[in-house]
C-alpha cells in the first residue's frame, strides 16, 4: 500500500476517532450552545465523508483503516485513562526505534525461551 493511500485511510480514521472525542465531551462544562452546535454540523459533515470513503475502498485497504482507527481509538482510551507523559515518553521511544513491537509468534518464542533461561 502506497504512502499516499495511508495518509488517507489514517485521514479517515481520524475522523472517526473526532467523533469518538466529540461523543465524550458531550455533558461536559465546556460543551455549550455555540460547541455542541459546530460539534453536531462537524459530525454530519465528517459521517458523510466517511461513508464515500468506504465506498472507494477495497478489502485490504478497509483492514488497514479499521486498524488504524483501533489504534487511534486505543490511544484516545490510554490518554484518557493513564499517565500522558507515560503515553508520550512511550510514543517517542518507538519513533527512535528503542521500543520494538513484535507479532504474537515472535513474542511466544522469545517468552519461552526466557522461561528456560
């Protein structure tokens, strides 16, 4: 999949992840008339663009944009509920290569292999 293709489906997913955040600040103090009416156009125009973007996407590209946004909806829930300098220093230490993410399978061998140790 080509990094334009990317951009574009993480785009998407994002916009579903506002709505998310939009969906939460709802009864909160700081959701007033003004708010709560640029949220309610915001979401219709957002929910709009969404559904055409679904219609354009082929089956691997509709996997990778419900990733992403299980990814951006993972890290909304981590900001809300954990430390955010935790959730930063973690992000960074990725993005310089000093946390490293393996698939389950390679995860499994390494455990085992602990467990002899």
């Amino acid at each position: 999949m080509n990094n334009k293709i990317k951009i574009a489906i993480s785009f998407f997913a994002l916009c579903q992840t506002m709505i998310l955040l939009i969906d939460k600040l709802q009864g909160t103090s700081m959701y007033n008339q003004l708010l709560k009416n640029l949220c309610n156009k915001l979401i219709k125009l957002l929910e709009k663009e969404i559904d055409q973007f679904y219609t354009v996407l082929n089956k691997d590209s509709e996997q990778y944009f419900h990733k992403t946004t299980e990814m951006i909806e993972t890290m909304v829930d981590v900001i809300e509920n954990k430390d955010l300098d935790i959730f930063i220093n973690l992000l960074k230490d990725y993005r310089n290569g000093e946390v490293m993410i393996l698939p389950d399978n390679k995860h499994q061998k390494i455990a085992s292999q602990l467990e002899r140790v």
